[in-house]
C-alpha cells in the first residue's frame, strides 16, 4: 500500500486517497491508483547543469531567436513567426480532429525543404500513415517514418540522424522501459515528455508532443504537461464541421492570442483565407434572431454571424443553449437584458449559436449576442448592413473594445455599411457611420420594423 497513490490524470495532482474533484484543475472523476513513479533514476534533464555563466540581458537580447518557418499558412503567424529549433511543443485535440493531418503536413513541407523529418508513430501503422501523406501530397524520401513506441528505441535511432523537427504521434502512445506504468499514464506522460525536452534542448531540434484531450480521463490529458513545454498549440472544431481553429494557449516565443483557421478538405488541412467571408457565406439576411459580430483574435479580425432563438418553453426550467460561446455568459447576458432592457426571457427556451463551428470566448461579443437576442424576441430584424461589437456590463453598460478601427475596417471590407458600437469607441474616427450604444436599454432602436427604410 505504501507506495500507491492516486493520481489526477488530468492535471497530475498527487493525493493519498481517491478524490471525487481534483483539488488541482477542478476535474471530477479524473482520480486513478497507480503505481508512483520511480524517483531513484533522474534523467540528464533533471540534473542542474554546471558552467552556466550569468549574461547581460543586452548580450541575450542581442541575438536573435532563430525560426524555422513551416510554410503552413497560419500556423507560423500562431507560434509567433515558426518554430523555434530547441524547444519542445504539445499539440493538443480531440481524437480525429485533424492533429495527426496537421503535423503529417508540416513534416512533409519540411522534408520538402531540404531536412530529415522524423514522424515517429505509436498509434497507426507506417502504412497508414502513408497514405495519409499519399493523400495530402506529402510523398517525400526525407519524411521518415518510425513505427515506435519505446522512447528508448526511438531516441537511440534519432542518434544516427539530423532531423529538422521530430513529431511524436502521441505522447500517450510512448513507453519508457524503466518506468512501471502502462501507456498514457501520468508518471508514464511525463518521463516520455522530459526526455524529448532533454533530446530537443541538447540537438537543438524543434519537438512537437501530439496530445489527445479526452473526456473520460482515462488517459493522462495534456494539462499535465503545459508546465514542461515551451508552447501549447490545440486545435478545436465542431463534429459535423470543416472548420478547424488552430491557437496556442502557451507559447514562451510569441503571444497567445492568434488564431488560425483552416478547413478540412479531402486533401488535408487548408488554411481558410477570407475567415469572415468564409463564416458569412451562408447567412440570410433579413432573418430576425441574427446580428453580426466583429471578434478580434489576435492581429485578425473576425466577422461572424452569431444567431439566437427565444421560443416560449414548454417545460418549468426553460432551457439555455450555447454554441461556441460561454454558456454562463450568456446566462449572465440574459440576467441583463432582462434587467436593464426589460425585455424577459423567462418563459422561453433560449438557443445561441456560432455560426460555423467556431468556439470564441471575446468578450466583445456580447452586443452582437444580445442584438440577436431582442431581435429574436422582438421577431424584428436588425439591418442586414449591420455588423455590431461591444462588451456589455452587469448594469447594462456597453464598455469600449480594444482596436475598434480595426474592427470597423474589416466590417467595410467585407460590404457592411453601418456599425453599432459602444459610445466611447464611436466618438473615435471610423471608417463607416457609427450608431453609438451606452447602454442595452439602447438595443431596440437597432431593430428594423417593417415599412421603415434600412440602416437607420
Ligand atoms: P486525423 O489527423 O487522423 O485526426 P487526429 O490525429 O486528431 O486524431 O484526422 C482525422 C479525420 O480527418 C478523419 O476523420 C479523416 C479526416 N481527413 C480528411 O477529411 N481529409 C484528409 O485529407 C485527411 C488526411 C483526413
Ligand atoms: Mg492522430
């Protein structure tokens, strides 16, 4: 008994006894007994290195952080200018979301340039994965493909090359000998992970881990090692959905908040290259219950149709759905409008949705959500040639947004001939006019009633 623990397969937290709830990430049910692990043996990475000098911070500012650019459209602009030779990224998803796609692309687009690139594989066969590069185009002799799970078989084969970049397909597939544990499992995660920290700091080649995120937690999730590497990349989507969103929740060489969105094809992933006119393509317009929102990920604006249906409810708790937004959120927006705009959805099943597929948590986003909401409602719509952004307050206040020129701009680029915005930033020079909103009681004048002419 004394050297079993339970572990938090998500987070990794250590406990004595089972827990219900994580006291680590929040996770319920994420608790498994296991074996701890071995602690004797401290890999070269752990051990404190010697002869490290103290540097000025000019000299280190000094020289430059190299990038290896992947060629991926996007991808580059979310690691903050390509891959830094010497670190070691996650990227994190769900089964089939397209990882093993996305990675199978930038090795081949490496090899292609000149360098090795090794796709080592514990989950599929190198003929599967093969066709895959069949599929995607990606047919290149320097693309070498490792059918392996033990870390130690792969990193004595990785002696013997130069690689470029070294994929591993998954994390949760590698197996290091010496640690007692099965596959996927924490203590295994992490020892596999440290290793490949230690080959890619000493080789200095860029490591990308491939992490499944699951919902059962049975196997060790991703979280546990957002300390350990340098940049966490995930990719999302909507089952049912082309649309792939690519961001870096972690990233020690660039920012977080770019976006990159790509689209899955029968060739592969391809990065999606008007996103707002992508995500507009099939909206209707004149339909009560849509309004237009202009999101800013990152250095990228974004428009995007945001759409809500407030039908009278047949049941005691009326329902609350939300797609691609934060569902308290829009809890919170409804307690608002309801409050400060008098318009009560309290016998109706509310849905809000993201058109596309895409998940966004802006908080500029909630004008366009409660625009929808009253237009739906109210069963008026609101200008088609509308697009509207603004953060809304507990008391009903519509606070400024940042970058609210930039916003207008790629509104006026895509055709859209008015904006509703908050007063603050409406008083700044826009590019279209600007129907200035101070507080959600001003909402209702946006609805368009019938026999009146458009964008007033
Ligand atoms: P995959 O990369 O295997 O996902 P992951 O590694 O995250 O589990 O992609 C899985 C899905 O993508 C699968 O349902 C097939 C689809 N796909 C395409 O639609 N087009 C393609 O060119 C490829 C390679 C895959
Ligand atoms: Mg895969």
């Amino acid at each position: 008994m004394a050297d079993i623990v339970f572990f938090c397969t998500s987070c990794g937290h250590e406990s004595g006894k089972w827990l219900g709830q994580c006291p680590g990430c929040g996770e319920w049910n994420s608790f498994a007994e296991q074996p701890s692990a071995p602690r004797k043996r401290k890999t070269a990475a752990a051990r404190p290195r010697r002869g490290a000098r103290a540097v000025p911070v000019t000299e280190a500012a000094a020289t430059p952080i190299e990038r290896l650019e992947t060629g991926l459209d996007g991808l580059d602009r979310v690691l903050g200018g390509g891959l830094v030779p010497g670190s070691l990224l996650l990227l994190a998803g769900e089964p089939g979301i397209g990882k093993s796609t996305l990675l199978l692309q930038v090795a081949a687009a490496l090899a292609r340039r000149g360098g090795p690139v090794v796709y080592v594989t514990g989950e599929e066969s190198a003929d599967q994965i093969a066709l895959r590069a069949k599929r995607i185009d990606g047919l290149h002799p320097q693309l070498l493909l490792l059918p392996e799970t033990s870390c130690e078989a792969v990193l004595a084969q990785l002696e013997a090359i130069e690689p470029t970049l070294v994929v591993v397909d998954s994390v949760q597939t590698a197996v290091l000998d010496e640690v007692e544990a099965v596959a996927g499992s924490v203590s295994q995660v992490r020892q596999v992970a440290s290793r490949f920290q230690h080959l890619a700091k000493t080789r200095g080649v860029p490591v990308v881990l491939v992490g499944h995120v699951t919902k059962d937690g049975m196997i060790a999730g991703p979280k546990l090692l957002e300390h350990l590497v340098d940049v966490v990349m995930s990719l999302e989507g909507e089952p049912g959905h082309d649309l792939r969103a690519l961001r870096a929740g972690k990233n020690r060489f660039g920012t977080v908040a770019e976006l990159a969105l790509y689209s899955m094809t029968g060739r592969g992933l391809e990065p999606v290259q008007n996103a707002s006119a992508w995500l507009l393509e099939d909206r209707r317009s004149g339909a009560s219950g849509s309004a237009v929102a202009v999101a800013l990920e990152g250095t990228v604006p974004l428009l995007v149709e945001v759409q809500a249906l407030a039908a009278p409810s047949a049941l005691g708790t009326p329902r609350r759905v939300a797609q691609g937004l934060d569902s308290s959120r829009l809890a919170l927006l409804l307690a608002v409008l309801e409050r400060h705009a008098g318009v009560g959805f309290g016998d109706r099943d509310v849905f809000v949705n993201l058109v596309g597929g895409l998940s966004l948590r802006e908080p500029a986003l909630d004008l366009a959500v409660a625009a929808a909401l009253i237009s739906s409602a109210a069963d008026l719509p609101l200008a088609s040639e509308l697009a509207v952004f603004g953060e809304i307050g507990l008391l009903g206040e519509v606070r400024a947004v940042s970058r609210a020129a930039e916003r207008v701009r790629e509104a006026a680029a895509l055709g859209f001939g008015r904006v509703a915005v908050p007063s603050r930033d409406a008083n700044g020079k826009l590019g279209l006019p600007a129907t200035p909103i101070s507080t959600v009681a001003d909402l209702p004048m946006l609805l368009q009633r019938s026999g009146e002419p458009e964008g007033r």
